[in-house]
DNA sequence: CATGAATGAGCCTTCATTCAT
DNA sequence: TATGAATGAAGGCTCATTCAT
C-alpha cells in the first residue's frame, strides 16, 4: 500500500501549471505577445506574479512553449493527413496534397497574427525558436519522406541529397509564408504557395 | 510685401509630419500598437523623439488619428456603395447589400486586427476613438437614410424613432464584430451578419 | 530500555546543519554575501530551500551566526596571545603587542572583505550584531584586564573609569578599521593602529 | 564666428555622465557590484533611474565599462614600464621584471576583490569583458614584444609560433591569478607567479 | 526533517512624455 | 521646428521566506 501517494501539492503544482498554460494560449490569441502581461495571466489564476517564474523560467520561455506546442500539434496533423492518401499516389500529388493542408492549417487555425508573431521572434532572437527552426521537426521529416519515395520510384529527380532537397523545400514556404506575412491580406498564401510548389515540382521532374 | 513667403519652414513641418504619419500607419500595420516605439517611427524618419511631439500631441493622439482616418475612409467608401445601388431597390435589399460591402471592407481592407486593436482601445479608453463611437459618424447617418426611406416607402416598419432603430442597427453591427474579434478565425463575418441583419429585417418587416 | 537511542534523525539533522554551515561559509568567503542565495548552499548540500529554514531561522541569521563565530575565535586567538606573554611585561608593550596580533588577524585571516561586509551589516542593521557589538564581548574583557592591571601597577593611570576606558580603546580600533576598511588598500593598518595605539598610551601614561 | 556653440545641454550631459561613471567607480570600490542599485548610483548624483540609461546601456555594461578602462589604464602601466627597462635588459629578465609589476598592480591598486568580480563575470557571462580576454589587448601585444625580441636574439628559443607562446603565457598568468582569487589571501601572488614564469623560461632556454 | 508551491518586496529596465536650449 | 537629457510610471524578473503536506 501506500503504493500511489498523490502528493497533494505536487497535484495543485500542476494543475496550476495547466491553468496559467490555457490562460496564457487565450490571452496571447485575443491579444499582442506584449499587451500581455505576467500579471493578466496570474491575476486570473488567483496567484501572484512570483509563482509564474515556479512554473515557467520567463515570458519568453513560456511564448515559446505555446509556438513549440503549436508547431508540434500542425506537425501531427500534417504527418496524419499523409497517412490518409492513397500509397500510390504520384510524389507531386502528394506534395501539392500536402502544400494545400499546410496553407489550411496556417491560412485556418494557426492564423497569420501567430505566423507575425513567430515570424517576428525568430528574427528578434529574444525567444527560443527552436521547435519551428530545428532541421529534425517533423515536417522535416515528411518531406524528406515524400520527396525520397518520390525519387526512388522515378517520379521526382534531384542532383542534390534528399536532406537539402527538403530544406529547399521548406525553406521555400518560410519564403513564401513570409510574403503571406508583410503582404497580408493582400497576398493569397494557398494559391501563392500552389504555384511555388507546382514551379519547384516541374524544375525537379524528369523530362 | 512678405504676404506670402511660402515659409519653408511650415512646409517642412508638413512634410515631416506626413512622413511620420505614412511611417506610422506602415508599423501599426506590421506590428502591434504597443510594439511600435515612436523611436521606431522617429528614428526612420530621420528625427528626434522630441520632434515627434511638434506634429502629435501623444502617441495614442496620431493612433486615434489613424483610426479615424481610416474610419473616416471607410465611411466613404460606403456612401458611395450607396450610391451606386438603384434608387428604386427596396431597402431590405439594400440594408443586405449594405452589410455585406461593411464586411467586405472590415475582413478585407481594415482587417480583424485592426478591428481588435480599435475594440481593445474602446474599452481600454486610454485613446480617442470618438471617430468610431459617435452617433454623428457618417456610418449612422447612412443607415439613417436607408432605413428613413425605407420606412417612408412603406418596405420597413417600426415603433421606434428611426434614430433609436440606426442605433440598434450598428449596436448589432458591433456586436457581431466583436465576436469576430474574438472568435477569429473561427467565424464567417460575413455569413453571420448577414444572417443577422436577416433576423433585423424580418423582424421589422411588415406581414 | 531505548534509553539512548542515538536519535538518527537528531543526528542526520546535525550533519545537515553543519554541512549548510561550512557550504556557507565557503561560499561567502569566495562571493559577496548578497549573490550567495539559499538556493546555492542547498543545492551543493543536496536538499531543498524550504530545509535550510529547518537548520537556521534566516539568510540574516546564518550571517550572523558566522559573524559571530569568527569573533569568537578571533578573541580567542587574542586572548591565548595575551597568555604566551611575560607575565611582567610592561601593560603598554602588552598593549602594543596585542594591537599587533589584532591587525594581523584582521589582515590575515579575516580579510578587509569579510570586515567590510561587517561593518556594512552594523550600519545597515538588517543583520544581528552583537557579537561584535556586545560590550560584554571577550575583546573588551581582554582590553579590561590589560588596562586594569597596568594601571594598578602604575605603568599607566587614567582619570576615567577602566570600563570608559575600555570602550575608548575599541573604538578607536573600530575607527582605523573602519578606515581601512573604506581607504583599502591605501591604508596600512597596523602601522595606523601602532601609531595610534602609541597615541592613546601616551596620552595616558604618567610623566 | 558661433563657432563652437558649446550647447549647454550636451556639456550637461556629458557632466552628468560623468558624474555617474565616478559614483559608479567608487561605490564599486566599496561595496559588490549586486549590492549597489542603480538607484544608489542615480540618487547620489540627483537624477532619477531613468536617465541612468540615457548615458548607459544596463548596469552591465558600465560594469563592463569600468573593466575595461581598468584593463586598459594597466596595460598602459605595464607598457610604460617596458619602456623604463634598459634596451639590453635579457628577455628573461625582463619578463619576470614584467611579472613582478603586474602582480605589484593586481595586488596594489586593482586589488583582488576587483579581480574576483572580473573572473566571476567572464565565467557568469552577463557581463562584456571583451577588453579583458581579446588577444589583441596591448597585454599580448607586450608579451609578443619580449617574447619576439628574445627569440630573435637568442635569448629565448621556442617550437611554437610566437602568438600561441604569447597566449599561453597570459592563460598561464591568468590561471596563477585566478589561484591567487580562490585562495586569497592564502596564495602569494607576487612569489607564485614569479615561480611560474621562472618555470616556463626554464623550459624554453637554449642550453 | 524535508519538500516545493506560493508569496511579495524590491531591483533592473523600458518607454511615452516633458522641457530647456 | 528640432534636439536630447531627464522624468516617472510600469513591467519583467529575482529571491528570501512561509507553509501545507
């Protein structure tokens, strides 16, 4: 017995955790990053400002977190949505596919305020980005997937290593996600990022 | 004599003001009020802060002057949405088409974003933004019209002062804004108010 | 039976005091007393914050608690001196001896640093004192037998009552510390304190 | 003529920049640096908080400020203490000469609290001491001078380039120093160095 | 005895604003 | 008009301390 002691405190640590966490996501969603201010989150937790740095090293890290997790959740939903296409479908189907879920994802729930927002942390330096920049995200991972297939089945065709095909690849929707940013809304990122992707796929098909 | 030196010194001050004023609205654009400095705007126009106290009294005096300027842009463009409708289209219809040229103008043009800064602003009222609350706004005096007349031809009805019904009309406007607002992106504006205004009409239609 | 139960927890509880005691007192002789923190001295003894409340009532108090215990050995050192010295040796050489051995401990082991720290903490009041403080302190009973005896035997006399005596001669030693203390390095003190001390004996030795 | 319009305000400026940069010196003499506000500094010069950072950047960097102009008024003394030297003086001589003068200065007027908080801050990180690491600071470039000088005359004789004996005899010297720091005041400087560098000759002396 | 979540006073820093020049 | 030193109200963050477990 005595086998799952609870540990009372430890519980409500988390819970309050959990509670500045949701708190945070909605304030940082109805407003800017900077109107928002430690003490909005704690005062509507019901603690002081002090027990947020308990639960987060700083507003920063804790910004951070929620890009992290957002980034992490759009990559889930990219890598099943994979799964859901037909195996054999031609490499640029899927690539086009694919192209066409992100845009919903980034034009739909993620939005282009957060996309700013992240855009701008990336560039500022002041928040750790990591989770969007690292070469081993999972979105990483699905274009090399769907551009290795491709070539080795003979749809797709490149002279340079898959790894920096993918980095192109993505590389060329921070691009063009950026120009969604500065120009938004006059700047349709789904057709736009449809039409980048379908150039890519034509210098990369064989003949 | 000297009646009318073109004083290059006021068309300087003009100018600069201009220039901070087009600076501004490209960075409230871009960025969130409260992350612009006027450093930022100083700075990229090539003058001390100070100066920028010559041209604006305060930073939230040239944000108020935005958004009535923009308010203002607005209106116009809505007057002469007006116009161009025939004279003789019954004013349901026209209230119909009305709604959907203002949503059109707010996902479009101005923006949920700034539609949110604006609401935050009502409420935080720490800036003017009389342009967009005051009854006299040429929004009211539209709808004025349109309902009048309507009224008068015997295609709408009501109980109250037309006055009172204008005022029901934007307070519903507002309303369904400010669930944009907050709902963003996961309300249709457009389809919404346009249900709304719907529900407004048949309301105070004669059987 | 279980009559002496070694108490393992009492015993534990003393080691992890004593531990605590010599992490601090490590720390605070290589930092400055203010970027010590709790968290430093529990972390490198391996238990948590909230345990050093446990062991000692505050941070003030554990300084404190140092401080005292330094003094105490310095008396200590000062008083096993005063023993190695001819019983019949004149009470101003005595004098002069000790005002020796006192700079030399002050410049030697104790440092102008933790003196400093000393003295800010008797100005500031934040920290308990007394035991530098405390007129009962074996430093004044050293100076009260020397001066006492030298004046029974006639080698020195004096108007004033040997208590108000006593009082003066450490002052003055606190008043070339304190000296030294803000003049440091420009201020040899024990050259000062034998100059001054010679002063003091001289004004009050008989012709 | 308005020649040299010496603007009242900039002279103010520079006055109280000043101003601030002496309080700062002496109060870090005389207390830590964590233990001095930025208030402290401020009130005794009778402005407010914020104009401190009109002058400088952060506390941080007038701390590295005041290091650097440290650094750099040593390096002034050594390099004129060079030029003291007969011209025919035996590299080895010179350098322990040079030796001897340094430690002279690190245990004189630099002193080694001063030292302390310099080592503290290279390995904390917080702070800019770029003017105490750079390998171009003048200390290499003396070291270069007599170690050059040496070799070339054959008083010295070395299998590495002149540059990387030059950085081993400052991390040599750096690493003494920083013994000297830890152990202080049980760990003579002056004699320990002079061991040292007497060491190191000896290993690159021709037979 | 020990834990660690929570407190709250206080420090560093930012930035809109003022004002003497 | 323009300058820039100075102000002062916040806001982010730290850390000694408390207390329920």
């Amino acid at each position: 017995m005595r086998q799952k002691k609870p540990d009372k405190r430890k519980v409500q640590g988390a819970e309050t955790k959990k509670k500045l966490y949701e708190i945070a996501e909605r304030l940082f969603r109805e407003h800017s990053y900077s109107d928002v201010m430690i003490e909005d989150i704690t005062d509507e937790a019901g603690i002081t400002k002090g027990a947020f740095y308990v639960h987060f090293e700083s507003k920063d890290a804790l910004i951070a977190l929620l890009i992290a997790d957002h980034t992490s959740r759009a990559d889930t939903i990219y890598k099943a949505f994979l799964e859901t296409l037909p195996p054999d479908m031609p490499a640029p189907n899927v690539l086009l596919a694919l192209t066409e879920r992100i845009t919903e994802v980034l034009t739909g729930s993620f939005g282009c305020d957060n996309m700013k927002k992240v855009y701008q942390m990336m560039l500022a330096g002041t928040v750790d980005t990591e989770a969007v920049k690292n070469y081993n995200r999972e979105l990483y991972v699905l274009f090399h997937g769907v551009l290795e297939r491709g070539i080795r089945k003979g749809e797709l065709k490149s002279t340079m290593p898959v790894e920096a095909l993918v980095r192109h690849f993505v590389a060329a929707f921070r691009g063009i996600s950026y120009e969604w940013c500065i120009r938004y809304p006059d700047f349709d990122l789904k057709e736009q990022a449809a039409q980048h992707v379908r150039l890519l796929i034509e210098g990369i098909q064989p003949r």
